[in-house]
C-alpha cells in the first residue's frame, strides 16, 4: 500500500517515523507540521490542504493525533466506501489505532490490526459485523478479490445478517467455509449472486477480478492503441488482473505504459513456455515466423491464467488481444491481509 502519515506534534513525528520502520512492505511517506522541521518529513502549513493533496493518491492514511482533526481534514473529500482511501487514527502516545473509513473494502481495518500487533497498540474496530463476528459481504469482497458495485444492495445484505435473516448465495465459482447466515437456497429475499445472473428479490452482484489478458502488439505500437482493442474486444477493464505477452515484448514502452496505467503487471514467457500450453488456437505463420510461437495473446493469456480462454484472439489497429479467466476458489473465512 502507498500510506502517508501526518502528524501535527514533535510527539506525533517521532511515532511516524516508529510507524514507518515498523511496515517495511509498504511504501510509506512522511508528512509533518512546518513548526517542527524535520528532515525526513515533507512539511505542510495546514493539515486539511495537504489531505486534499493525498486523499486521492494513497491507499492509505495515518493521521496522529486528535480524532476530531482527522474527522474534519477528510469530511469534505469523502465520496463512497469503494473508492475512499483507507484512513486511521492513533494517537501520538502509539496507544490506539482507531480505522475511520474505509474499513472493509480500503483496508482499514487490516492496517489498523498489522499497525497494532506491530506497535503493541490497541486496535478499535467498531463496524458491527467485525465485534459481533457476523459475515460482512465487503470483507469478503475485499479478501477474495471481488468487485463491489452497489452500494446499496450490499447495505441490505449487511442489514440482513445483523436482523438474523438468511441470506442467500449463488455463484459460477467453488466456495468453501459457507457460514451460518448464508444458504444455497434461492428462496431468499436477500442474496448474493457470484458470476450469475440475478436470482433474489433484493441482489448484490459481486465480480471476480480474475481476467487475464494476452496481448500481441507491433513494435512502437501505443498504450492507446492496446486500450482500444482490449475495448474493441470487449473486455471488462474493471476484471483484469494481470496483461501477459512473450518475452521479446518484455519493454515495449506502450505496453508497459498500458500496465502502469491499469495498475497491472506485466507476465512475460518464452517462446518455448508458449509453446507447451495445450489447447485449440488460431495459429498464424507470419507471427510463428516472427516470434517463434504460432499465437502470442491466447497462448500466453492460457498459461498466465492457468485456466480457459474466454475471448478469442482479436485483432485492432495491430494489436491482438485474447482473455483467460483464472480459476477461483472463494474462502469465506479468508481475510484480507496487507
């Protein structure tokens, strides 16, 4: 996670800088009060302007120091629970970890628990399905790598669980660990549909992140170019995970630049890996003549996903394109880590 921690006290300062060697795995960058210079710290004259600056450029944020302060530096720039960067409390004596947004989905919660263990603090969850030990369908989203559109509707099964009523559960994925507030049968008011059409009266929809996307492109070829025909093959952008291709494609700077603009990685293989992966594709002489493989995209879209082609190869202003799906085994006991 990109984190950025602020602090408006000389206390404050030194427990981010505490904080920072205590999360080594996170890109962590420090923010201070100008009246306290410190070379590690970039400094800010008003806390609520340099919030405005990171609100949306951080997974992550760390204020220490006074709830209030934090409640009033992000309450304008709050917009929904899916979009909202993770925010924490903790106060300068490193005593309380408090997640105020963001819990779920954002992670909130999960960085308050790791900044806890890590600093011998006390974490304060206050979301009700997490106290009460209930099935919270965005921290199962969340840990399972599923997307959550409707808002709304994900209210209502929350609503449900907590009022005791069964809710329902359908979806085109293996699950295991189902509890107790959940059944497969679709005679329910309430229910959560994975990868399926919508079966109950009042449906969260939940989809899973798993597209892998192979891709075949000339070289010079744009990330603009690779954008429009990962759409003109109409490929869900929101579902892929992961962009493969063979290795000599490796730095090509507009499909690199296309993965850095999705926030995806890139996987490269060999031309013998590509090879070996078994299965029906269309086979094209000119790129087996180049390349050494008869099809870049689908074959390199199979092997990366470790699963089956679910758009065939396409092709748009000089780029070929094909998806796999990865498979998925959804674990409703999982949850989400940092």
């Amino acid at each position: 996670m990109k984190i950025a921690i602020l602090s408006v006290t000389e206390r404050g300062q030194q427990l981010s800088q505490n904080i920072a060697i205590h999360l080594p795995e996170h890109e962590i960058r420090q923010y201070g009060y100008e009246r306290y210079p410190d070379a590690q710290m970039t400094l800010f004259k008003s806390i609520a302007e340099q919030t405005l600056l990171l609100f949306n450029s951080v997974d992550g944020l760390i204020f220490i120091g006074a709830t209030g302060i934090a409640v009033r530096s992000i309450a304008p720039l709050l917009h929904d629970k899916v979009h909202d960067p993770a925010v924490i409390v903790m106060d300068e004596q490193g005593k309380f970890v408090i997640p105020l947004i963001s819990g779920h989905i954002g992670g909130a919660n999960a960085l308050a628990e790791l900044l806890a263990e890590r600093m011998d603090a006390m974490p304060v969850i206050t979301t009700a399905t997490d106290i009460g030990g209930r099935f919270s369908p965005d921290s199962f989203a969340a840990a399972n790598g599923l997307l959550l559109h409707d808002l709304a509707a994900a209210k209502e099964v929350a609503a449900a669980v907590l009022h005791g009523e069964r809710v329902g559960i359908q979806s085109a994925y293996p699950y295991l660990n189902l509890p107790d507030e959940l059944t497969d049968d679709v005679n329910c008011r309430v229910g959560i549909c994975i990868g399926t059409e919508k079966m109950f009266p009042v449906t969260l929809e939940l989809t899973a992140k798993n597209i892998v996307v192979g891709i075949g492109c000339k070289k010079g070829t744009s990330a603009r170019q690779i954008a429009d025909a990962v759409r003109f093959a109409d490929i869900p952008e929101e579902r892929i995970t992961a962009v493969a291709t063979i290795d000599i494609k490796a730095h090509e700077p507009g499909l690199s630049a296309y993965c850095q603009e999705q926030c995806i990685p890139l996987h490269c293989f060999s031309a013998e890996k590509l090879n070996e992966v078994q299965g029906t594709f269309i086979t094209s002489d000119f790129v087996k003549n180049v390349t050494g493989v008869d099809n870049v995209c689908e074959r390199s879209a199979v092997l990366c996903s470790g699963g089956h082609l679910t758009v065939q190869k396409h092709v748009q202003d000089g780029v070929t394109v094909a998806a796999a799906e990865m498979p998925m085994l959804l674990d409703f006991a999982k949850r989400r880590t940092l």
